[in-house]
C-alpha cells in the first residue's frame, strides 16, 4: 500500500506542475503577455487545461480510488486529505456528459466573448438566448449532481461553499437585509454626512503603489513570494504557495481605488502563501472555498480597512505620498471621508455596508431561476425592481443593471453568494480575534504580526483539509452568523456618521 | 494518408503547446518570478520538459516517422518539413541510451548549479571533475551519434550549426585570427585612440529605455509581439512567434552597455517575430540555427549599430535623453569613441573586433577535447596561453580566465563557434543587401522597413525549412566567407582610428 500511497502522490505532483503553469499563463495573459499572443495562448491553456482535467479523470486515477476504497485510514494526512479531494471531484465530473460538459465549455466560452459587446452596447435581447443556454445546461448538470440536496440551488450553492444551503442563507440574508436597511435608514434620517472632496486629490500611481506596498507589508504580504502588477480587472493569482501574485488598476484621481484594491487582493495573496507546505503538490493546497478566500481578502479590506487606529498609524504616511495634497485635510475628516457609504448600482464600486445588498438582489435570482418560475427574459425587469426596492435606485438600463458582471455570461451560478459569505465570515472571525487580541491597539502599531498569526493559525494553514464550517466552527465556536456583520457596520457608520 | 497527416500536425501542436508553457515558465523565472518559487518552478519546467521529449520520443511519433516513410512527396509543405525536422531530433535522442541521458542531465544541472560558486571562489580545482564528466559523457554521445563525420568534434560542430565542419572552421577561422591581429596591430601602430571619458555619463534607466525602444521600434521590432524586461543575464526567449520577448541589465554609468544589449536581444526578436505563420506550432517555426540567430541579433548590433549614419540621424534623440550631459560632444568625438576597441578578457565585454578571437580559443580548446589528447586540469593553462598569444592578455586568476561562461558547466560543447559565425553572417549579408539598397542612406532617414524586408525575405520567414548554407547561399550567393566581416571592422575601425 505504501507504494501505492507514493504513486498516488507523485501522479498528483504531476497533475500540480501541469496547474501551476496553467496559472502563469493564465496571469500572464491578463497582466503581461503581448496582445499579438493571445490566441497561441488560448491554444496552449486549452490544451494544459484538457490534460490535467484528462489525467483526473483517467483510468488510472480511477485505479487510486479504487485502491484506496475502505482503506482511507492507512494512509498518510496529506494522501488521505488529498484522496477526498481528488475523489469529490472525480464524481462530480464523472456524472457530466463528456459530450454535454464540451458543448457547455463551448456554448460559455461563446457568451463570455459576447458580454463585453452586448454590456457596452446594453443589448440584453441578443445576450438572452445564450444566457438562456447556459441556464439549461445547468439545470441538466444539477439533475445529474443531485444527490440529497433539498432543492436545485442547493446543489450549486454547496459547489463553492461546501455544506452552504438555501434554507442557511434564507435566514441568513433576510436578517443581514433587514439590518442594513435599518442601518441605511438611520444613517439617512439620523446621520451627519461627511466631507468627501478631498478623496478625489491627485496622488501619483507610483505613491499609490508605495503607500499600498507598505502598508501591505505591514499585514504579512510578502513580496519573496508574491508581486504587485497592473491588469484592468483585478485579481490574485497563485501559480503555488511561495508564488502568489496580486494585481490593481489606477485612478490617480482616486487613491481609494488602489488602495483598497490592493489590500483586497494581499488579503487572498496572505491566504495563499500561508497555506502549510505540507500540502504542495497536492489539491489541498489552496484556499478552501470562494467564501473562505473572500473572508481573507475582506478581513484586510473591511475589519483592517476601516480601523481607526489603522488609519490614524498609517495617515502621515500616506500624506507624505500625497505631497502636500491631504495636508489641510485633518486625521477625523480623512478617516470619515474614506467611509463614505453611498448606494451604487454597480456591485464593484459599491461600499462595506451596501456590497451584501447587490449580493442578496443576485442570491435570490438566481434561486428563482433555479428553483422557481422565471423566464430568462424576465430578468431585467426583476432585476431593476430588486435594486429600487433594496438600495432605493434603479438602473436606467441593462448596462449599469443585470449587463453588469461577467460571472453569469461565463456559466457562474450560485458563486455570487461566496462574497457576502466573505463579509460575514471576516466579521465573525474579528470578533472572536477581539477576544484575544486588542485589533485597534496592535494596528496603531506597525507590528501586526500577531493579526496575520491568529488567520494563519484558525484558518490559512488548513488549506482544503477542513470544510468553511470546520474551519469557522473551530475558529469562533459557532456557525454562519451575520449579526457580527452588522455590529461591524453599525460601529463603522456609527462612528463616520456620528450618531 | 491526409487523415495522417492532420494527426500529425495534430500531435506537433500538442508538443508546441508544452514547450509554449515551458518557454513561458523559462522566462518568468529569469526575470519577474518571486525567488520564494523557485523549487517550485524547477518541478513544473522539470515535469513539461519531460512530457514534451517524452512525446517527441513516443510509440506515437515513431508510428507517424514509419507511416510517412517514403511518402515524403505526397505531404504539404508544412507537414514534410516538420517530419524532417521531427526525424532528425527522433534519430539523435533514440540513439542515447535512456539511463546515461537521465544521468548526464542530473550531472549537467549539478555542474551548471556549482558553476556560480566556484566562479567566486576561483576554484577550478573543485570544478574539474565535474567539467571532466560532462566531457566524458559528451565522447560516450559522439560515439552514439557519429556517422561520417571526419572527426568527433564535427558531430557537435553540426548540432548546432548543421553542416557546420571542423575543415570549413579552421580554414575560417585562421583568415579571421590573421586579420584581426593585423588591424589589431594597425591599430597600435598607426591608430589615433578616441576620446571616451564621456561614455560613462549618467543616463537614467528610464532615458535609456526610452532611447532603446524608439531605435528597435524603427528596426521592426514590434511591442505588440514582444516585451522588455529587466534580467541579471540578457536574453531573448521567444514563447511563440507572436510573442518574443527580450530582455536587458542597466548601468546607469555606461549607457552603452544596456543599449546595444538591448539592439542585440532585439534582432533575435525581430528574427522570431518574422518566421512564416505558416509554420505555427510545428518544429520548422523559430530560427534554424544558434549561427543564423546570432547573424541577426549581430547584423542589428554591428552592421547598424556601427554605422555612422544610424548614429548620427539618432544623436540628438539619445543627447534628449542626456539631459545635457552629451550636449559638450559634437557628433564625430561621440562616434569615434563609441566604437573604441580594447582587448579584454572578458567575452561578454568585448567588442567587434576582438569577440571573434575569444570564441577562435575556445574552438581551438574544444577541438583539443574532443579530438585532441588533453587533460581536463591542463585547461586553464592552455586557457591563458592563448589569451596572452591572440589577445596580449593574460588572466591573473580562472575567474576571469576559465571559469567566465556558463556553456561548459552546462555541457553545451561546440556551442561557441556560432558566435562567430554569427558575426561572419552578419556581415556577409550586409555586403549583399549593400548591392541592392544603400544602408546608410537608409540609416540616415527613419524609415528602415527595407533593411528589415530584407532580412524576413532571405533569412526570417524560412524558420528551421532550410539549413545555414542554403540560406547563406541564396541571400548571398557564396559560402561562408570570413573576409566580409574583416572589411567591415577595416572600415569601422579606420574611420574610428582614423588611418
């Protein structure tokens, strides 16, 4: 058996080396590559990509399974850990149609090629029919997937976030929408609204970027086993545990984006590098779902982005990148400002206590279509009444409505979830940290060594070995809960708002 | 048949998708990688490398080299000259026992890995036996490989630079060492020197970069197709030939050296961006041969980046980027001391006139190994003999005598004289593009486009379709001749040390 144990290994070692440069090259086109290259690389991703899916499907990894069967206890952590992964993934694609998964790879290529036309030109009529498409070929895959789950959705919901179910998030978002619109409303009626102005001063984007690194530095990013680069829609990559890379966009008038983008990402990046190499080589390595890895990056983004003390530490330093633009702005004005929350109609410029409402509005439509009654013609519509009567605006077209993301032009159903998940679970991790930990007296330090240790500690060293309920379960005693998301906001806007 | 033949060129794109990655893989590791993933790269690069010779070596490959066998005529174009091309490669690896390569590659990357200390530490003697391996094993291979060559040394000699013969080479060579001695010794005698203190003025990397890239831009080097990055040993890697990259080192204190590095590694990239797209994912795409590249990266950095017209039509460009620093030197003072030469011991720093005469020594060295009796720990005395006998220079220490390049610790033998062949290429095709156009007058404008045709008509486009000597024998009309070469440095070097 221990032969056996070692083979299983190195033919997932192999699998690995095929992966990681599927990520560089992947990175690569989306940050560097020449635009000349572009279709030698969709050839050369499409056809790495096709072996290592090949080689997870093969006979002989078919064999491992079969070998292993009833004997999971003999092995070791990692081929035991890395044998339920494997084999999780293993049957959920062995119950696709290779025929029906092609012509879906297919049908989602075409319409995630189509959205960027059909968005700029708000043309949801010839955008319909593909969607509708991919909306089928998801109904048929869940048909195939379903096992106990108690409705359709549920089956792609427990796809990204494993053990994650409609009757959970029912509950869940109805509390967490309930409370930010009372938020909303009292800081409406009730609050002061701060002076913002001064957040659209020039800062270069090489300050931007010495600002951003620094501070980044500080929460544990490390650049040994990471980069920073430009790209137009952000995103981490890691090509492995020691090479995780993050990447931004600049607005010189409008530093916030940068900045918090950066953040952001660090915060997936720090996730990546501090997975235990006990892993490597193996699919345990790697954050453990979409919400996980969003709790990591929002963590950075919201419980540290919006700390007083974090701001009051790291102010002069970024006044001195400013070169004279913030110096009549004082500490309070600067940090109020930064917290300016304000409804959007786009998802991506929207702010910490608005963001889960452009969730829930795409949560329970994508329950309609799933496990309702809806046309996909309808959706517009339904879409345009959900943003009036949450966030009280209403998109004056498709392009700035439902045109908006890409992730459903591209076959992502039930993924949408996995950010107000991020939100939540960042808010519940920091409250149990509070309790070991004073969070505002280490971050009016420059050592936050302690913050980056306890996430390392309960959450990143796991990597795939534990589900988001362990993980969370372990970490702060009990399950999903989102009152510790609206403590968090309600202290932030309490604060800004001054009430 | 035709159905063979698709599967064919089938399997070739397969094998061009790998090595694309593993090109990729290469180059990202030289330049932008994070050091922390750096035995992580090693497996992915370790792993490609070995599915793509696995391939290349296959039952499969083997069934299409035996359906094809004699039907050679009845295949297109592109597929008949990847079966050569694949035949050839076919041949030489089967011939190589599977057990004495996998050892010769393990001792090669030991060597090449302990080439760096040892180069440090000047310690040929730790060095040797391992130098004395690799020359071992490369007999054992000649043994394998020979066929009717005239003596082992010619069996590398042609691996490189098919049809390459230690007979044409020391008939060469031994006009070129007589002819660079004699200016050499013109130059002592009867040379007025240069003034050259000016060289070594300040010049950002940014003007620098600027400078660079608006001169290879009007070379055809096309940014669309290519990139410039930083690196501590320049390169040009292509990932396809859509996508050659280049790459440079920076002294703001010598200008010189990034800006005719960068000319260089951009003639290799303008080579690589001109292959016909005909041969796209095949074996025949890319250069022919180590000779045929370097006459390209060398025809830009020598033909045009001595010739007095290209300097002076660009001078005031390059003084804007001095920001004043050049503004004392009028144009024929900058000229001359350009174009200094000076003996050096160091390959890598020499110039146009004494580079031939290191790579003549370690012909004449490689000669003695491989056909010659000569110890491996009687090299660097040799080594030095013949630089204070060709170059009136001795090395004080193996550092900078033995010990300077990476090729041998690498196993690459018969490598070096491309070098010169290179140089003696580019200058022989200068001396026919002279016939049909005026290349000064050409340097002397901005448009350059009929220098670059030329290039892509006679040499770029062909890829690996036909040998160095049918492409020197139709774009020139005549075998290698080194005297082309010695009537440009006599003109170069006349006009410079004016006699």
């Amino acid at each position: 058996m221990e032969r056996k144990e070692q083979e299983f290994l190195a033919y997932l070692k192999e699998i690995s080396s095929i992966e990681q440069a599927v990520a560089l090259l992947a990175w690569d086109a989306r940050t560097l590559m020449p635009e000349g290259s572009s279709d030698f690389r969709s050839e050369s991703i499409g056809y790495l990509s096709g072996l290592q899916f090949e080689m997870k499907q093969s006979g002989k990894m078919k064999q491992f399974i079969q070998a292993f069967e009833g004997k999971e206890n003999t092995l070791g952590e990692v081929a035991r850990c890395s044998l339920a992964e494997v084999k999780k993934n293993y049957e959920l694609n062995s119950k696709l149609p290779k025929e029906e998964l092609e012509a879906y790879i297919k049908a989602s290529n075409t319409s995630e090629n189509l959205w960027g036309t059909v968005r700029a030109n708000d043309d949801f009529a010839t955008f319909e029919p593909h969607l509708d498409t991919l909306i089928q070929f998801n109904k048929k895959f869940i048909d195939y997937w379903r096992k106990d789950e108690k409705t359709p959705y549920d089956v792609l919901l427990n796809q990204y976030e494993p053990g994650m179910t409609v009757e959970i998030l029912d509950d869940v978002f109805s509390k967490l929408r309930a409370g930010i619109i009372a938020l909303m409303d009292k800081i409406k009626t009730q609050g002061t609204p701060p002076r913002t102005d001064f957040i659209e001063q020039y800062m270069s984007k090489e300050d931007q970027r010495a600002f951003s690194e620094a501070v980044i530095k500080k929460m544990g990013y490390r650049f040994e086993e990471g980069r920073l680069d430009d790209t137009i829609h952000p995103f981490m990559q890691s090509v492995n545990r020691a090479d995780a890379r993050i990447t931004t966009r600049w607005n010189e008038n409008f530093f916030k984006m940068a900045i918090f983008g950066i953040i952001h990402e660090a915060g997936h990046g720090i996730y990546e590098q501090n997975v235990s190499p006990k892993w490597d080589y193996t699919p345990v390595s790697g954050g453990v779902s979409m919400g996980i890895h969003e709790s990591q990056s929002l963590f950075h983004e919201i419980v540290i982005g919006s700390n007083r003390s974090f701001w009051q530490s790291n102010y002069d330093l970024l006044k001195k990148h400013a070169h004279g633009n913030l110096d009549e702005i004082d500490f309070d004005t600067f940090y109020r400002g930064l917290n300016e929350t304000k409804a959007s109609l786009i998802r991506v410029e929207s702010d910490t206590l608005t963001y889960p409402l452009h969730i829930i509005i795409r949560y329970e439509i994508e329950k309609m279509i799933f496990n309702g009654e809806v046309a996909t013609k309808d959706l517009p519509q339904i879409w345009n009444d959900k943003y009036e009567e949450y966030l009280g605006i209403r998109p004056a077209n498709n392009r700035e409505g439902i045109l908006q993301d890409i992730h459903w032009a591209g076959g992502s159903f039930g993924y949408f979830p996995s950010y107000a998940l991020g939100f939540m679970y960042a808010a519940q991790l920091k409250a149990s940290m509070e309790k070991e930990m004073d969070i505002s007296a280490i971050l009016a330090t420059d050592d936050y060594h302690q913050i980056r240790e306890w996430l390392t500690d309960k959450i990143h060293q796991y990597g795939k070995s534990k589900t988001p309920s362990e993980l969370m379960m372990a970490a702060t005693g009990e399950v999903l809960n989102p009152q510790h998301l609206l403590d968090l906001q309600a202290k932030i806007y309490g604060d800004v708002y001054q009430f």
